[in-house]
C-alpha cells in the first residue's frame, strides 16, 4: 500500500485525456539470425525500432511491477484495485492501481466510465458528489461508506476492467505513443510512463511534457539524431528536477535507485533479471 508519501499527478493532469487509441507495435520482431531475404529497409533499421516496446505483454507486466514497488511497495499491482486512502497530498482520496484521485479528475473519469459500463453499481451514486470535489481535497458527500464501497466495486472483473483502460488511456497509451515517436525503447518508454503517472501532462512547469522539454535542451532523442542513453540521463535529470519542486515528491530514489541503475547498465529494453531499489526497499524480478 502507499506507505509513502508518493503522491501523483497534478490537477492540471485531465488536460492528457483524448481519444487516444492504444500504441501499436509497428511490425513483428526481427530474428536477426534470420538469412539475408529480409528487405533492407527493416534489416537498416536501429535496435530500438526493431524491438518490441513497452506495450508487448511482458514488458507491460514489467511496466505495471516497477510502478507498483514505489506507489505501493510491493510488486502485486493486481492487489491495488482495492486500495483507497486519503495520503494527505491535498488530492483527496488516492485509490486504485494507478492512484486515480478524487480531487483531480482521473477518478471521477473511472466511476463514470464505471457506470457507463454497468449502471447501478455500487460506486455510481457518488458521481455528485465526486464532482463537487473535483479539484479539492474534499471527502464531501463521500464519507464515510465510500471507501468500503471502492473496496466492493473492486472485486467486479468490470470494475478492475475499467481501472485497467483509464490507466491506459490516460497514462500508459499517451507515454509509449511519445516514446516510439522520440525512438527511444522499452526503458525510455518507461521512464515516460512513470513521469505522467506522478506528474501528469498539463501545463505547468512539471508536467510530463515540460519535464521532455527540459531534457530536449541538453540532448536529443534517436528520433532526432541523438544517443538514445545521453537522452535519457537528460529526462531523468529533468525528472528529478521536477520531483524536487514539491515537497511530497522530493524523494527521488525511484529515479536514482531504479530507472537510472537500469540506464547505466544499458539495459535499454528492461530485459530481466531486474533489480533495482525504492525508498531503500530491495525489489527484484527473476523474468
């Protein structure tokens, strides 16, 4: 559970909402043992492009694990759909796999896609009420059967579906689409993914795409001619830049201690074995 103070995105963060479709892999994996028929253009091709990225099943599962270790201490992210407690960050109410918050838009979005879904759950009539605390810390018109109600709602299959779209959609969709178009692989993808999960996308100066431009300052991205490693020392620097403008967000070791020990061992597609360190916990992930 958040034993931390790891609060997430900021209210500005629905500006990333958009009908944004999944990001699909271009083409299958090259087998590079494979004789010379395959055509030049993909035999020319970078690694990064040719293999599979952070949305291929098992670096997704990775994906989820990595995220987990620092929201949630541990490497079951399929135990967080229950999870809700208000963490103090002056976001409300923080629940579910991804840390949707009643006072910033992402879980209001999920209990009304809920009940698009499947009218008369049990969560669909505090939809007024989540909207009057849109955007504050509020537990208005919520308390004091909301939590147990989340934690009802969490064991409908349609629910923990709807968690898993809205954490797509939102989050995971927009950061693997930005990543393929900046070519960077699995690990850069990644690293997008966990900045727009903490920082959202919206304007301020630490949002995901102020914190890309931060980094596009010191080095460039394959996609534009530059080393895919350099690149991302470069966001990651601009990333803890960013934690550290906030006080609840100033403990960077999810960067220093995890995404940068995977960078300085170039292992540029997260291929396990994995081991890396949050808040001083030791996590590892055998395959």
């Amino acid at each position: 559970m958040h034993s931390h103070p790891t609060p997430h995105r900021t209210s500005t963060r629905r500006a990333v909402v958009g009908l944004i479709g999944a990001a699909l892999i271009a083409g299958p994996l090259i087998v590079t043992q494979s004789a010379g028929a395959a055509p030049a253009p993909r035999a020319a091709a970078p690694a990064s492009a040719a293999a599979v990225g952070l949305d291929d099943p098992a670096k997704k599962e990775i994906a989820m694990k990595l995220v987990s270790s620092a929201e949630n201490s541990s490497l079951d992210w399929k135990a967080q759909y229950k999870y809700i407690e208000d963490i103090g960050d002056k976001r409300g109410y923080t629940a579910g796999i991804i840390g949707f918050c009643s006072g910033t838009g992402d879980m209001l979005d999920l209990v009304e896609l809920y009940a698009k879904r499947k009218p008369g759950n049990v969560l669909e009539k505090y939809l007024p009420a989540l909207r009057r605390v849109n955007g504050s810390d509020s537990h208005a018109g919520l308390d004091p059967n909301y939590t147990k109600d989340w934690e009802k709602a969490a064991k409908d299959p349609a629910f923990q579906q709807a968690q898993n779209d809205e954490r797509d959609r939102v989050y995971f969709n927009p950061a693997v689409k930005q990543g393929k178009a900046d070519g960077i692989g699995v690990l850069g993808q990644f690293a997008y993914y966990d900045a727009i999960v903490m920082h959202g996308d919206g304007g301020d100066s630490t949002s995901f795409s102020n914190i890309r431009k931060r980094a596009l300052r010191s080095a460039k991205p394959p996609a534009q001619g530059g080393d895919e490693v350099k690149y991302l020392h470069a966001f990651l620097d601009a990333r803890v830049w960013a934690m550290k403008q906030e006080p609840a967000h100033d403990n960077t070791s999810r960067v220093d201690t995890a995404q940068r020990v995977f960078l300085n061992k170039k292992n540029l597609n997260l291929n396990p074995p994995l081991d890396w360190k949050v808040y001083g916990q030791s996590f590892h992930i055998s395959r």
